[in-house]
C-alpha cells in the first residue's frame, strides 16, 4: 500500500513533458539559442524543430507531432511587423486559431498548442515562454488523445 502510494508519487514528479517546438529560424531560434549562451535556465522539455518561418508551418504538422507522441507543441515566430517573410507569422497565427479549435473537436485538451512571439534578442523571454508551456502541458498529463496509428508509411508518402 504504502510503496504503491510511494511509487505513485515519483512517477508523478518524474513526468517530464515532450513537447514539440516549431522554432522560426530568423527570430525564435535565435532566442532560443541566445538563452543557451546567456546559460538561461529553462525546462528540457523541448524538441526544437527549426523552420524557415511561422508561416511555413503545416497544420498537419502539429497533429503529426502530437501522434508521434509529443505531449505538446510550441510554435513560435517574429513579433508582429518583424517577419522575415513579411506576413508568414500573421498567417501563422491564423492557422494555430484554427489548430486550436480543430483540436478541441478532436477531444484534445487546447492548452497543448502554444503560440508565441520571441525575437533574437529575448532569450530570457524565450525561457518563460518554454517554462509556462511546460506547466501548462505538464498539468494536463500526458497526450493520450491522438495516437500514431500504423499505416505502413502511407500518410508520409
Ligand atoms: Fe520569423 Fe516569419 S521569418 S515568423
């Protein structure tokens, strides 16, 4: 009983969330790796994807994370007027309004999708935003909601 319970709890304490970070090249990657060289402390939860832009973001991208197993996903792009691209983040936000109700109809729990903002020169930003993502996903527990299903490779064709 008591070990059960003992057992429980370090399991408990010990989820560390997988989360999946679609990072803009121009902007948020650099912040991230300005926290890096600043030694900013910030959660190891991420898996940093680098991406040419917000914009470039598939939807489909962030289910495919969510099925391979992340527990939650990160994207972050230029500030608004900052866009390599132009437009790419404002049509990145426009997406991830729309992944964020598609995920709810699909019966995942919203605050798994994060959005951010974060320029090359806020590393310290960078760190509170992973940080809040990491409480956020961690609350809800792992994903169980979406799940890979094995089709032999086809949906990667
Ligand atoms: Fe960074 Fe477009 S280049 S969001």
């Amino acid at each position: 009983m008591i070990m059960g319970e003992i057992r429980e709890e370090t399991e408990k304490t010990a989820y560390d969330p997988k989360i999946a970070a679609f990072l803009c090249n121009w902007c948020s990657y650099a912040g991230a790796d300005l926290a890096g060289v600043g030694r900013i402390q910030y959660p190891p939860t991420i898996r940093t994807i680098r991406v040419p832009c917000s914009g470039r973001i598939n939807p489909l991208y962030i289910l495919k994370a969510m099925a391979n197993g992340a527990d939650g996903v990160l994207v972050s792009g230029c500030h608004p007027g900052d866009c390599h691209y132009i437009s790419g983040n404002y049509v990145a936000r426009r997406k991830f309004a729309l992944i964020k109700s598609l995920l709810t109809h699909v019966g995942l729990e919203e605050d798994r999708v994060s959005f951010s903002w974060v320029s090359a020169a806020e590393g310290g930003r960078f760190a509170e935003v992973v940080k809040g993502v990491t409480e956020r996903v961690s609350a809800l527990g792992p994903n169980k909601g979406i799940f890979k299903v094995d089709d032999g490779g086809a949906a990667d064709e």
